[in-house]
C-alpha cells in the first residue's frame, strides 16, 4: 500500500473517543493516537488519520522531491509529522497535469490556438481578448500580470493584494481570479474601482476565464507560503506564461530559474 500526502497541513485530527465510531480493532489504537497543542477540535489526546495512513502503509509519498524534503525539515513544516516519516522515510513524485484540458492548440476557451511554433504570434492576440474580456485598456504593449488561486493565507493572495498598490506604479496590468476568505473577495473587487485602469478582480469560480488569463497574461504569479506541488505553474508554461513563483514545495522542482520562469525566494510586498 503507498500512502500519498498532498498536503500536510490536512491530518484529519478528532477526538481520541471517536476511535470507536471507526470499528477497526484495538490493535490499531496506537497508530492513530496522536497528542498535539492544539485545543480543537478537542483538547488533548486525539486520533490522526495521517499518522495511522503512515505507519499503516508500505510506502509513503508525496506530490514533488522539494516538499518531501521540507515534510522532514522541522516540525512547522511536518506539521508535527515530522519525526514520524523521517522514520519511514518519504519519496516525492511531482505532479502531472491534465494535458488534454489544458492545450492550447485544442483549449475551447481561447479564441486563438497555437503551438510551440506559434506562440509568438499568438500571446499579442490572446491578451487583447483578456483585456477586453475583463474591461481593460486593450494595449498588448502593457505587460499584464495574471493571479488564479484560492483567496487564503497558504497562497499569499493576502500579500499579493497588498502589494498592489505598489505595482500598479508600474506600466502594468493586473488580473485576479479567486474565491476563498470574504475579506479577501471584497478587497478583491475593489480594485476595479481603486484602479479602474489597471486591475481587475474576480471573485468567482470562472472556468473560462482561468483560460483566458493563464493564455493571455505574460507573466503569472504564484506567491504560495507553501505548495505541495502546484498545478498553476505547468499551465503557465504550458501557454507559453512566465510563472513567478515562492521558492517552495513543488514550485522549485517545476520552475527552472531563469529557464522556465522565475523564483523568489520566500515572497513578501517588497
């Protein structure tokens, strides 16, 4: 059996009375009783179906080498899994993608197909139909930056959003696609109205339009706090869009630097 962790962060952390609601056998407590310093959703001892997933299976892996790596690190990182799987030890895998869905030769959502051998041609095309769709200046000489992710702190959408108003001092454009924490959509959709002429926010779940900035952004930015693999970033480079990315988890496997887009370090406003 090989037991795959995504991410670490989701342990599946309940009542140590509730082993019982599991109907597996006592000889199995062990594995899953887990003590931490956390107050919910019970106080003290509790059952941890990662942990038990741990032990109990032959081979434990994860979604790229890097955050393997980062799972053994430290105790913040392992999420207090740490010491366990550096005893059984972990491989990292890195992710593949849906490459039928996501072709842009084939990709119903674009209004331009390309390939490898016209892509130059392309992106000025697909831009203008970006900005055109979400209501901006259509000029494919203004470099337009693209965001898609889920409006939470593990993403950076908190960092990006407060940046903001620093990079809209630059001849740029800024797209933002994302559902997630109401503070952060509502700050979102302000931005139309802060910079009607430079940012757009969209804080709906909008198939379409993913395409759309992930074909016509030049650059995508990925600012993650971590990322156990990420998928974001293989599309960006799959349309010919520069991923700037966190130097974490499965964004360092994926992302060569100066090669396949760019990293930075641990990202901040700055």
């Amino acid at each position: 059996v090989a037991f795959c962790i995504h991410n670490i962060a989701y342990q599946g952390r309940f009542a140590f009375a509730d082993f019982s609601l599991l109907n597996l056998p006592d000889e199995f407590k062990s594995s899953f009783d887990f003590i931490d310093g956390y107050d919910k959703p019970v106080k003290g001892r509790k059952i941890n179906w990662m942990k038990a997933g741990i032990l109990e299976s032959d081979k434990i892996l994860t979604v790229s080498p890097y955050y393997a790596q980062e799972l053994v690190s430290s105790e913040d990182k392992g999420v207090e899994l740490d010491n366990i799987i550096r005893k059984t030890g972990i491989l990292g895998i890195v992710n593949g993608m849906d490459v039928q869905e996501w072709n842009p030769l084939t990709d119903k959502y674009i209004a331009t197909k390309f390939d490898a051998s016209t892509v130059m041609d392309a992106k000025p095309l697909l831009k203008e139909a970006l900005q055109a769709e979400v209501g901006l200046t259509v000029d494919r000489n203004i470099p337009l930056i693209g965001f898609i992710g889920r409006l939470e702190e593990q993403k950076g959408s908190d960092i990006l959003v407060e940046a903001i108003p620093q990079l809209i001092k630059e001849n740029v454009q800024i797209v933002i696609l994302g559902t997630g924490k109401k503070a952060m959509e509502k700050q979102l959709l302000e931005l139309e109205t802060k910079y009607p002429e430079k940012a757009r926010g969209v804080a709906k779940f909008n198939v379409p339009l993913a395409h759309m900035i992930i074909a016509g952004a030049d650059y995508l930015l990925v600012p993650s706090r971590f990322e156990p693999c990420g998928l974001i970033q293989l599309h960006a480079m799959r349309y010919g869009t520069i991923p700037i990315v966190a130097s974490t988890g499965g964004l360092v496997d994926t992302v060569k630097e100066g090669f396949t887009g760019f990293q930075m370090g641990g990202f901040n406003v700055e």
